[in-house]
C-alpha cells in the first residue's frame, strides 16, 4: 500500500531498528500513558508479539504496518478487527509530525480494511490530543457518546470515541 511516497507495510522484526529511532522520545507517550518504545530489545519482542496474533478464543485479528516514507520507518498504524469492526491506532515519530503523515497513513489502512470487507472503524483518543482528534476528523470520522460506542478494547476512562462507517465495497 502506498500513497505520495508514503507506504505501509507488515510490521516485521526488521523494521524494528528504524522504529525505535523514530518512536524513541518521550512526547510520543504524552497521549498513549507512557513511552511507546523503552529498549530495541523490547520493542523486537512487541513486534513478535504482535506478528504472532491474537490467541484464537479471542475473535480478533490484528493487523499491524510500519509507515515508511521512501526507505524511513516515521511510525506505525494498526487495526483490531473484532465482531465486524475495527478498531485503529497509529503512532508517528515527532520528527514527522505535522506534515499530514498520520492521516495519510491511517487513510491506507483503512483502505486495506475496506478490501477486507470491513468498513465499520472506531478510534479513542485523550481529550486533549487536539492532533489526534484533528486526524480523525479530516478522516471523516465523527466523535460519538462514549455510551454508544460497542465494547472498545483500545478505550480508557475518560477517552474521546470517534466512529466512521463506509458503504460496503
């Protein structure tokens, strides 16, 4: 998948490295609750973690990419789908930030999603992550009551809930 020199893709031990570098500064865990990435070490072992999938009781499948921009890692993109939706995330180095790479990263996911068939996606975000928030709603996503929200395994108290649903495909 790409789009304007950006692409995605399958997140592998060896883009873990590049990762490192770009996730490696503590503004990225201001939002998420803590650092993102604390060793290469660890974040290899999230990595086969995550390569690994969901245990098969769970229903889910988890879907993560590495963006890269021409031969850079700038960050990464995600998607839980469970019980017809998806739930995304993604995450890009502050080197990169405010140039329009999340939302451009994010918009390949969620069309590798619609290839699937699944056209259903909710996100979480703190209250106060205004880039975030930004991201969603250039994304056509729409912020929605908590209450009305399906069981979201990427929410914490508190969080705002965004929803966007597309035609099928």
């Amino acid at each position: 998948m790409h789009s304007d020199g950006l692409r995605l893709e399958r997140l592998r031990l060896e883009h873990a490295p590049m990762l490192f570098a770009a996730l490696d500064d503590p503004r990225v865990g201001h939002f998420i609750g803590g650092p993102d990435v604390t060793t290469l070490e660890a974040l290899r072992a999230r990595i086969d973690r995550v390569t690994d999938g969901p245990p098969p009781e769970s229903g889910q499948t988890w879907l993560n990419f590495a963006v890269l921009l021409g031969p850079t890692v700038i960050g990464r993109v995600e998607a839980t789908v469970h019980e017809g939706i998806a739930e995304i995330a993604y995450l890009i180095g502050p080197r990169w930030w405010g140039c329009g790479y999340g939302a451009a990263a994010t918009s390949l996911l969620l069309d590798n999603l619609a290839v699937t068939g699944v056209t259903d996606y909710w996100a979480t975000t703190m209250p106060d992550n205004l880039a975030s928030v930004g991201v969603l709603v250039h994304l056509g996503f729409s912020e929605v009551e908590t209450r009305d929200a399906p069981l979201l395994h990427s929410y914490d108290d508190g969080d705002r809930v965004f929803h966007r649903r597309d035609a099928r495909p």
